[in-house]
C-alpha cells in the first residue's frame, strides 16, 4: 500500500465501530483509518463500561470483593472467583480440602463449555450463519440450569470461599453433571458437521487474521489465542493448580494462527473440559467442602502475592498487595481480554473491514473483561 | 533451569537486586529491584529471554516513610527505655560511675530518629511482571519513583504490549513514562486529570 501511500490523490477516511456495534459484543469503540476496503489504522477505544474494580478492592474487606469477580468476565465467572479465592488462600496460608477442589474444578470446567458455546454461536452469528447460535444455547441452558441448582445464579457466579465452597453439591449433582458430558458428546460431531465443515465458514476464517507466536510474547497475549499460534502455553499444565496435576487432558495446540486454528482451539477444549469432567467426578472424593478453622476475618500476613488461573479467554492473574489488615492494600487484575485486544491494531492493519470483524470474533473479547 | 540464567543476566545490570522468592507462597520466582533508568534494560534482557510480559501496575506508598519512621522512633524509645532500665539495676546494685554514665547515647540517636527530621519522600513502586511460555519462571521487577516526580522511561518501545498497561497505570497513579507515544486516559474519561488508585484521591 505504499506505493498509494506515496500518491497525494491518495485519500483515507475514518470510520467509526461502536461502540454500539453488534460485532464488538458490547460497547467498545474501534476507530478505523480507512483506505476504500483495507484498513490502514485500527485503534480500539476502551474504558465505557470502566468501573474501577481495583479501588473497590481497596474500599472492601477480603469476603466482600468475592461478587465483583464475577463480574469482570461475566461468561467465565466461576474461573475469576477461582484465581481471586487462590490468591487469598495463598496469602493467608489457608488449605482447602480435596473434595472442595474437585467441585471448583467440575464447576469452572462446566463454566468453559458455557463460556465457548456461547462464543461459538455468536461468531458464527457475526459470520451470518444463524442456526448455531440455537444449538449452542440449547446446549449451554443444561448447564446453565445445572450450575443454577448448585451456586444459586446463572451468570454472576459467587460460590466460592477462602477455604472452599458456599456450600456441597445435591446428590443430583453427579447425574446431572454426567448427562451433560454425555449430551455434549454426542452433539460435538454435529457442530463440527454444521460449523467446521462448512465451506462458507472456512472460506472466511482460513488464513483470515494471521497472529505469529512472536506477537503473542510481546503483547502477552494468553488463551486459544496465543495456543491458535503454536504455543502451548496452558496455566493448568503450566504452572499447576488445585487438583489439575491429577487429571489426565491435553492441551489443544494448532500452528496456523488464522481464525480457523482459534475456533478449532476452542472446540477442541470443549472435548478436553469434557475429560476432565468426567475424571473429576470419578476421583471425587467424599468429606466435607470447607476447612476447619478459617479465621472470620481475613488478614493475610504482609507482602505481596501473585496467583494465576486458565480462564476460558486466558491466563487470568491476582496481584495481591497486602498491609496486614482485613482490606487488601492493592488488588491487581491482569486480565486476559485486555493483553489479547491490545495486538488488534497490529494485527488488523492491510486487513480487509469484512475479515478483520471475523477476526476480531476469533478473539473472544468480554469488554467488561477489558475495562475492569 | 531459566531462573539461574535469568538471574545471572539480570544480575549483570549496575541497580539491579535479585532476589529467588518461594514460587509456592509467593506466586512468582525471581523478585527484582532495580533503579527507575535502568527498567529498559531489564526489559531488554527478559526479552532477549524469550519472556512474555503480564502486566506492569503501580502500588502508592502513601504514609510508608512515616509509618517507617515512627516503627523507628518506637524501637529507639524501648531500647532507650531498656537500657535505663539496666542502668538503674546496675547502678543500684554496684553503684559504679561508669554505669551511670553511658545511657544518653541511644536517647539522642532516638530523638534525632523520630522528630528531628521530616520523614523522606513517599515513592510509588511501579511492577512489571513477566512470565515465560515454555519454562515455569515468573519474574517480577521493582522500581520506586517518588512521589512529586513520578518519571520513569517506557518499555513499550521493547514490548509494544506494555503500551497500554502503561498508559493504564498512567490514568490510575499518575505516572509519567517518558518516550510513550500516547499518555491518553485510555479507561478513564478522555477529559479525566485524577489519579484513582493514589491513596489520597478522593472522589
């Protein structure tokens, strides 16, 4: 495009994507420099549903910031209340009983699958392809009515707590849990048959938003993002937590970095949730799900702490500093929506406005995720 | 193992202290301390690594040098306490000259310590924390920039993700990255000139 660049006849114009835009998934602002189709310059426009969760953090106790983490990422609450409660326990040197850690695990890996159905159907949504979307939410509703009889919300999940669980599951539970494995078993090869199989969808995803490995190490991006690109970087493999060191899975890898190879990491992961699920339920442990003696008010000793999980959209990090009092001192969230939009300005420029919307899909982008 | 390597290459800056912290309790590997100026060039040497950058995120440390001061104060006046306490005993029970003598050394030092002076400036501590893809190995690097000139350069020129969490940190305590392309509120209101997260912002 230089050449044109060079040209002074050369015009660009500047378009306007939000943030109010069915594409951006929530109300988040692209602006575009435009050269007729091709994009030249994308600069996302954060911070319209900016909330400062990190000064709360400040202004309340330990216990009392448990439901504002489950309203960053709001697709993969159980994942955010996770890291937060293993950063607390971690400072305060509290530890959870196994049974407790198999229900997290159970529980968060149910939430992925929600997180990446309703993912899958709104992309291809965004794509034109409507009919996946209603597949997708019939699918997600089991689990989500499933999650509802154990943490008491559908969405914004509070169920964890320093020490373990609000409460133990029902004896429906496991049944319930093991009819979703099931479901979701037999349907997968009718999403791959309607989704990954349809030559539209490939044709505007294969090759469509090249992200190098290199990119994703100098933007941090995490996730299928950074796995879409050859990396096989997982925090549960990575740096192990809770109980997954005793649970057989693999971690989807693909090399192309195109859309495509992003949508089949997701997929893909959903079949590993699955396993692990299922594994889970059988090592499961009896016993009870809170430990004994967890001090009512929590005041971590003082220094600071960092703890990472695997959220459905990336690593997922608490900064923990604390003074020794019963708020935390300073509450960082690293969260992965923020590092992974960061490389959309790189990444889109000389894309067309068309594919660069499918790509921006492929990221999986929850803004309140970007603007905490 | 990427830490010894790490730690060595880190080591090699002038400001730089390395420190191995317990990745069990702590939740990262390497604790790095190095001056305001020479953050670029740990960066550069994490990069040349092949590490990947988390986040970067200040911590105000509003009251710090007071708290310090008085903790000092405090621990002076007990130790001058004590050691009238074992003047008096000795000086009843033998009654020496040289007993009695030697006490008002540490009152001084105390005094000097606690009102004297002014404390020293408050700083904000900006970190940076970097992980690596293949290998475990999180290191987190440390700087305190004072209060009244919070500058420090930008390491966005090395990892361009570090753009954004910086002019981040910049709507949120005000810091000053010198060379950063664009300091706009990036979360903030576009119009905003308050500073969050600094202790003493009040809405």
């Amino acid at each position: 495009m230089s050449e044109w660049a060079a040209d002074p006849s050369y015009e660009t114009f500047v378009l306007n994507m939000g943030p109010q835009h069915p594409a951006t998934h929530g109300a988040l602002r692209v602006k575009l420099r435009m050269d007729g189709e091709y994009i030249v310059e994308a600069e996302p426009v954060l911070g319209y549903i900016h909330r400062m969760h990190e000064k709360m953090g400040e202004n309340r106790t330990y216990l009392q910031f448990m439901p504002n983490t489950g309203r960053l990422d709001y697709l993969s609450a159980l994942s955010y209340n996770h890291g937060y409660v293993s950063a607390v326990e971690r400072a305060a040197g509290i530890t959870v009983p196994e049974r407790a850690e198999y229900l997290r695990v159970i529980t968060v890996e149910l939430n992925r699958i929600s997180s990446h159905l309703l993912w899958v159907g709104a992309f291809v949504l965004d794509l034109g392809g409507f009919t996946p979307l209603l597949y997708a939410m019939d699918d997600r509703e089991q689990i989500l009515d499933l999650l509802e009889r154990v943490t008491g919300s559908r969405l914004t999940y509070c169920y964890f707590r320093f020490g373990g669980l609000y409460n133990d599951v029902d004896d429906d539970f496991e049944a319930g849990a093991r009819a979703i494995v099931k479901r979701m078993r037999d349907k997968l090869p009718m999403y791959h048959n309607l989704i990954s199989k349809n030559i539209i969808l490939r044709q505007r995803l294969e090759g469509v938003g090249p992200i190098t490995g290199e990119m994703c190490r100098k933007y941090g991006a995490t996730g299928p993002v950074a796995r879409g690109s050859g990396i096989p970087y997982d925090v549960r493999r990575h740096e192990p937590y809770s109980v997954y060191p005793e649970l057989d899975f693999d971690i989807p890898v693909y090399e192309q970095g195109d859309s495509m190879a992003r949508y089949l990491v997701r997929m893909d992961e959903i079949e590993q949730s699955l396993r692990i699920i299922e594994q889970g339920l059988d090592k499961m442990p009896d016993g009870p799900v809170m430990a004994e003696k967890v001090p009512k008010i929590i005041k971590p000793p003082k220094g600071d702490y960092y703890f990472a999980v695997e959220a459905a959209r990336g690593s997922f990090g608490v900064r923990l500093v604390s003074d020794g009092t019963n708020t935390p001192y300073r509450l960082k969230l690293r969260s992965p929506c923020f590092s992974n939009v960061s490389l959309f300005g790189e990444a889109a420029r000389g894309m067309l406005l068309a594919d660069a919307v499918a790509m921006f899909g492929s990221l999986d982008l929850v803004i309140p995720d970007i603007d905490r | 193992m990427k830490t010894n390597a790490v730690e060595k290459a880190l080591g090699a800056l002038g400001s730089a202290q390395v420190a191995v912290s317990d990745h069990a309790t702590r939740g990262f590997h390497l604790n790095v301390t190095v001056n305001p100026e020479e953050v670029v060039r740990a960066a550069e040497v994490l990069d040349a690594e092949g590490f990947f950058i988390e986040a970067v995120t200040g911590v105000d440390w509003l009251g710090e040098q007071e708290a310090l001061a008085k903790e000092a104060a405090k621990k002076a006046a007990a130790a001058q306490k004590a050691a009238e306490a074992a003047a008096a005993e000795t000086a009843e029970q033998g009654g020496g000259e040289e007993g009695a003598a030697s006490p008002p050394e540490p009152a001084d030092e105390a005094e000097a310590a606690g009102q004297g002076q002014e404390p020293a400036e408050d700083s904000f501590e900006v970190v940076y924390d970097f992980n690596h893809f293949q290998q475990l190995c999180r290191v987190t690097v440390r700087t305190r920039v004072p209060r009244s000139n919070p500058e420090l350069p930008t390491i966005s020129t090395v990892y361009p993700g570090a753009d954004w969490h910086e002019r981040e940190a910049h709507d949120f305590f005000g810091l000053i990255f010198t060379g950063h392309p664009d300091l706009s509120p990036l979360l903030l209101p576009e119009d905003a000139d308050f500073h969050p997260l600094r202790k003493d912002y009040k809405p």
